[in-house]
C-alpha cells in the first residue's frame, strides 16, 4: 500500500470517523462504537468497542462513540505536534449523526441528554475549545 495526501480531505494533515450501532449486543443492549483515523489516505490508528453504558437512542451513541474518538483525534493532534506539526484550525471529525453533532456544539440540545455521565461532556468542551470540528460524514 502506497500512502499518500488525499486530496478530498484538503490541507488537513489526518481526518477522524466515527460511527455507532445502537443496541447492537443482543445479551447487553449496549452499542458498539468505532473509529478510524486517516492520514493521507491510509488507516493509522482504529478502534472498535462495546460501549460501557447502554445508550438510550442512537443519538447517545454515536455521540459516546463521538467522544471516543475525539480523545484519540486530541492525542494524535499533540503526537503530531511533538513532530514539529501545527495546528492553526481545529480538527474534522466526521460523525454520521446530525442530531450529535448538534449536541457536540450546541448546549441548547442537552434536554434529553442530560443524563448522561459528565464525562461525555468533553467532546462539547472542544468542540467550544476549537479543537475539534465535528462534521457530518457524508458534507465535502
């Protein structure tokens, strides 16, 4: 495999997705949740889990899965930058769900996601930090 720039990503150095299935686990009800993270147009980092706590709808998933993988966009964004990389804008993650990411950006939108643990407030924190964009997978 040759890796190289993807020229449908722009000037952006690496570009992250993320997707859930909500109530997939048949045993648990709980979603699983993934993410891949692109440079140029080969794979450099991926995962793929059982989500820890049962989302109440698809939106609570794909947003879990969401804060999944901004943690892993964050901590490539600061590998890259131990390499002499800047960052002067934030970071696309793309996310299949336009009900979370309005959630990720909006705080208007937490009327019935308030009961979500704390912890899943993060990704909102950066996306209001400027660190990271969520976008909707299938813009260009």
């Amino acid at each position: 495999m040759v890796y190289k720039p993807d020229p449908s990503v722009g000037q952006e150095i690496f570009i992250t997705y993320t997707d859930a299935n909500h109530g997939a686990c048949k045993d648990t009800g709980r979603s699983t949740g993934g993410y891949v993270v692109k440079i140029g147009t080969g794979a450099v980092s991926w995962s793929s889990k059982l989500q820890t706590v049962v989302a109440l709808s698809s939106t609570e998933a794909e947003y879990m899965a969401g804060v999944e993988a901004g943690k892993e966009l964050k901590w490539m964004r600061s590998l890259l930058g131990e390499f002499g990389y800047t960052f002067d804008t934030a970071s696309t993650l793309c996310i299949d769900s336009m009900s979370a990411i309005n959630v990720s950006k909006n705080p208007e939108h937490h009327g019935r996601m308030k009961h979500l643990d704390l912890k899943f407030h993060w990704l909102r924190e950066n996306v209001e930090a400027g660190i990271i964009k969520p976008k909707a997978c299938w813009d260009k």
